[in-house]
C-alpha cells in the first residue's frame, strides 16, 4: 500500500465528504493536473487544502498534479470507512548478519570474565600487553581518561554507522501518526474507526521490536570493545575480593571533592569503587565531546 493510498484513506475516514473532492479532482484532472479554478465551484478551500497538506496534490508545471492517482483510485475503491491506515510506512526489520551475532556470542563470553578469574586473567593479560607499558609513563587517572576517549569515540562511530537513524525516525512516526489518528477518532466519536486503529496498534507493537533490535546492534559491538578494557582495569585494581595485579596502583591516594583522600580500590557509592566513577564521569564527557566535535546526533528526529 502507497503513502498516497493510505492518505486517502486516512481522510476519507476523518470526513466522508472527501471522497467526494477527490473524486471531482480525478475527474477534473487533464494529463494528470489540476488547478483551483477548476474545481472551486465543486470543492471547499478547505479540502483542497487538505489535498495539498497531505501531498495528495503536489507542485505541477501549469498547477497542482496528482502525486499518484492509482494510489488515490486504491484508497477510494478499496476504502471500508474502518479507519483505514496511517499516511507513515512500517520500516523493515533491520537484519543481524552473522559478524552481529558472533560478536553478541563473544560478548556474552567476555562477561563471564566478571566471575571466573581464569576468564579475567587471559583477557585481561592480553590488553595488558597493549597497556601494561602505559602504567610506568603516565598516572592511572591519564590511563582511564584515554581508555574513556577511546570508548567514547568508537561507540559514537557505531551508534552513527550501524544504527539507522531514519528508520528509528519511521518507527517514532508510525506511532505518533497511529495515536493521533485515535485522537481524531475519539473526537469523532467513531468507534468503527476506533476498533480498527486498536488493532492497526496491536500489529504495531512490533515497531518497539524493531526499535530494540536497531539500539541494541551497535551495542553489541560497543560492549564486545569495551568489556576486555574494563576487565583489565577491574584487573589492575581488583575488585569483589580479587588481588590486584598491580596493587601500587591500588593504593594510591588521591583527593576527591567531598569525599576526601580516597585509594583508586575505595568504595566511593556503596561498593562501586573510586576507579569505576572515574571512568563513568570520563566517558559520558567525551562521549558528549566526540558528539559535539563530528556533529552526530544520536537522537533520530520525527518529520
């Protein structure tokens, strides 16, 4: 079904009288245009400009053509007066590819590093390669700021590159046309239209599956990044009981606001540790940075 089609129906069933303004458009139509003095004496200026507001009518050479008379001919001919469908395209589903998924099953190991020291020790050991160095050149505070830049740069490249932001745009729209439709009805008092728009509404609940899907992939890959440099902090420090693998680090002292002289293994909100809300504050400020700097936007916008 064409956005035209659905239009149609959309305003056939706010106002039975529109049919019959389309259907003196149709017929007044010569090689596919109309103009308003064509049609003044048989329509209102307000349903042709309706016409126009919902791009039924759209810019012609000589005056205003039909966007698309089959899709108006459909929407008239197959109309039930039910309430018929929004004017806003269901998107479709965004497909995981196998890389999704063998990232999610890495991911999902990666977390079990949390409880198995074992699992800890070999991811943790093989950043520890990478990073291990860093912890003799610069404080431990410089090494998580750069660990939150990194984090922060990489998540807003894959939310911008993996996320599709337009059809995010198409989910919010369907269901902000879908609740406006029930307003008007409820206006109305058309309780055919109602039940019709109830159920168009159960067939839309799977929008909010769709949405889950598009957030939840570049997250995936987020976490399957993020998780080993986390660990080998977690590592570094140690935590819920572990040694840690450097604990000069551990117990060195640093002044925080309001909280005093505290150690990096210290618990600074109840048992989150001094080195977690260190990380946390860096990475929520350069996300926000690295955002601002490329100008990505990370929140899809209705038309």
């Amino acid at each position: 079904m064409s956005k035209v089609e659905r239009r149609v129906r959309s305003l056939v069933a706010e106002d039975g009288e529109m049919r019959d303004a389309l259907e003196t458009v149709l017929d007044s139509a010569t090689d596919g245009e109309v103009q308003w003095v064509d049609v003044r004496d048989e329509i209102t200026s307000g349903q042709w400009g309706r016409l126009i507001e919902k791009e039924i009518l759209v810019d012609g050479e000589r005056g205003f053509a039909i966007a698309d008379r089959d899709g108006v001919e459909a929407g008239l001919t197959d109309d039930d007066g039910g309430g018929g469908g929004g004017d806003v395209d269901t998107p479709e589903t965004t497909s995981w590819t196998k890389w999704d998924k063998l990232a999610g099953l890495a991911t999902v190991g990666a977390f079990v590093g949390y409880a198995v020291g074992p699992v800890r020790n070999v991811i943790a050991g093989g950043i520890d390669l990478v990073l291990g160095p860093l912890v003799e050149l610069v404080p431990f505070y410089v090494i998580i700021m750069l660990i939150a830049l990194g984090t922060g740069l990489y998540s807003t490249l894959l939310r911008a590159g993996l996320m599709d932001m337009e059809k995010m745009s198409q989910y919010q729209d369907r269901m902000k046309d879908i609740q406006e439709r029930r307003k008007e009805a409820k206006e109305r008092d058309d309780q055919e239209a109602l039940d019709a728009i109830q159920q168009e509404q159960m067939d839309a609940m799977g929008d909010q599956l769709g949405m889950f899907k598009e957030q939840f992939r570049p997250m995936v890959w987020i976490m399957f990044l993020t998780i080993p440099a986390f660990l080998w902090m977690f590592w570094v420090i140690g935590y819920r009981g572990s040694d840690p693998a450097y604990p000069a680090i551990a117990a060195q002292e640093l002044v925080v606001p309001l909280a005093g002289t505290v150690t990096w293994d210290a618990g600074l909100v109840g048992p989150i540790q001094m080195w977690i809300v260190w990380y946390f504050l860096c990475s929520m400020a350069f996300t926000q940075l690295v955002q601002k700097s490329l100008n990505i936007s990370m929140s899809p916008s209705s038309s």
